[in-house]
C-alpha cells in the first residue's frame, strides 16, 4: 500500500518543521522552515559543528556589543544555505522576535538576513522572511513583498492576523494548529477528536477565507501535535511537520483523503483592516491574545540563550 506521507503529498506541499540535515536527506521535503527554537536544538547536532565553528570565528573580532546577534543571524543564514542545498523550494528564516512591535528594524534586519543569503549564492526567491503576525510585522511584509522579498508570516492565531495578512499581499501565512487546541484543551479540560479540533478548524477557516477573497497568499498550516491533525488537514496548500510526525507518516500505510478544498472563487473582498479595528479583533480573542504573546516570548528566550551559548562557544575559540 502507498506510504501515507507520499499519499499525503497528493494533497498538500510538505515542509519540514526542523533544521536537522539528516531529517530533511530522509525525508525530502520540498520546503523547510526554521525559528530560533530549531537553530538552538540544531546547535548540539553533530552535522553542523564545523559550520558553527567557522560562522564564529568570522565573527570574533567583531564589535563585542552585538556580535552574538550577529553570530545568530550568520548561523540561521548558514544552517538555512544548507538546507537550501537539500530542498528544492524555499527556506524560512526569522526575523529575531524582540524586533516584533517595530517595523522599520524588522525590514533593515530582512535587509540583512537577504544579504547574508547572497553572499552565499543562495537568491532572495530560495528565501522566506520569517516574522510575527503583529501589525508591525505585517506592516513590514507588505513593504518587503513590493520589494521582490517574500515572507512567512508566522505566530498566527486570529481571523484579525489573517485578514491584515491577506490585506498585505503576503506570500505566506502559517497558522498554527497545536498551540490553539492547547490553549483550549486547558481551559476547557477537554480532548478533542481530529474533526472537531480547534485548531484544525481555525486553519480551515484561514483556507475558506483565502479562497472566497481570491487572495494569493499561501496558507501553510503548522505546530502539529499529531498525525491525525495533520491528516484532517490534508489539502491545505502546505504543511510545515515535525520529524517525529514525518517518521509516523512515512512508516504508515494507508490512502489519505482531502479535507480541505482550496477553490480560490474569489467572491467580493472584505474592507481592508485599519489598525485599530485589527488591533480590537485581535484583542477580543483571548486565546490568540494570549499565544500570540506567548509565542513572541518564547522565541525571544530562545535567542537568548542561543546567544549565551555562543558568547561561551567564542569563549573557546
């Protein structure tokens, strides 16, 4: 019988929610994503210690105020030119979350991350800008986008995020799954089965408005807990998956069915959001209020401790 990840990419673009080389060989995805959380598991993976070595040592007798920043960027750049070489779509990389509330750093420091990919051969069309689905950060798509450089716009939990998404002319938008039936699993105490998931039926809300709108931006869900989140979106246009739940995949058998049907009927489009209506709809839903801030912090003490390992790592050297 067919492997049920071959019989998945039927349906949907798969993409691989990790840094981890070897995973990505096995697994051959046709995208990967990356977050700071990813480049700090994939600082201990023996395939990449010689590259973290040498990105360090051009940074060393740099500026002692910034260069673990720097070194950050240089080894998201380095890690995602690696990846490059082993996918043949594109590779996301982020935009450092505690520049998430201000538009002009996030668009100078895409600016960079853009440069840093050049300067390895790897063009702007191989690369996703990665960024928080704060107003500052949609804000600095839409520039980006009519600049020729697409974005992921990442951290998405409301119908509000979306539709400013949309309204930008963003290329990409991941919604996540897991962490809005988490929230709802605690407040609510309760399991959900695949089709009742809220998760899964936020992400399939995000696909039915891109379809009515006709908007071109791609709806690429991701944060999966499961297999069988996965499966109950099968017909999203992407999906962004773990190497744990790509290894349940591809050693299961079995047909996998559409769940999610992207017309692109293009029915008339909403009103675009002003910033204060934006700022209200999303403020009014606790839970991606709550993950969006959540998800901002988190990233944020990721590249923290990532820069401590590498102020120690310079130590070394």
């Amino acid at each position: 019988m067919t492997q049920r990840l071959d019989a998945l990419r039927q349906h949907s673009m798969v993409v691989a929610d990790t840094g981890d080389l070897d995973a990505i060989k096995r697994y051959q995805p046709h995208d990967a994503t990356t977050n700071p959380s990813l480049i700090l598991k994939a600082f201990d993976l023996p395939g990449y210690q010689a590259l973290i070595d040498q990105e360090l040592a051009a940074v060393k007798s740099t500026d002692n105020g910034r260069r673990e920043a720097h070194a950050v960027d240089r080894l998201a750049v380095a890690m995602g030119s690696e990846i490059a070489k082993l996918v043949p779509g594109r590779v996301s990389t982020e935009v450092a979350a505690k520049l998430s509330f201000d538009t002009q750093a996030s668009i100078r420091k895409a600016h960079e991350l853009i440069e840093l990919y050049e300067q390895r051969g790897v063009s702007k069309d191989r690369v996703l800008i990665k960024l928080a689905s704060t107003w500052e950060g949609i804000c600095a798509a839409e520039v980006l986008e009519k600049e020729g450089i697409n974005c992921n716009l990442t951290l998405l939990f409301s119908d509000a995020q979306a539709k400013a998404c949309f309204d930008a002319g963003v290329f990409l938008v991941s919604p996540f799954v897991g962490r809005v039936t988490d929230w709802y699993k605690k407040e609510t105490g309760q399991d959900f089965p695949p089709e009742n998931d809220p998760g899964v039926q936020f992400v399939r809300g995000v696909c039915e408005r891109v379809s009515q709108g006709g908007f071109d931006t791609v709806v690429m869900g991701a944060s999966f807990r499961t297999v069988d989140q996965v499966l109950a979106l099968a017909g999203c246009p992407r999906l962004t998956i773990s190497p744990t739940l790509l290894e349940e995949l591809a050693t299961a058998t079995g047909a996998v069915e559409p769940k999610v049907l992207m017309t692109r009927n293009g029915g008339p489009r909403p009103t675009p959001l002003s910033e204060s209506a934006f700022r209200w709809d999303h403020n009014k839903d606790a839970m991606a209020n709550d993950k969006l801030a959540e998800g901002i912090r988190r990233f944020a003490d990721d590249q923290e401790r990532l820069e401590e390992l590498i102020a120690d790592r310079l130590a070394t050297l």
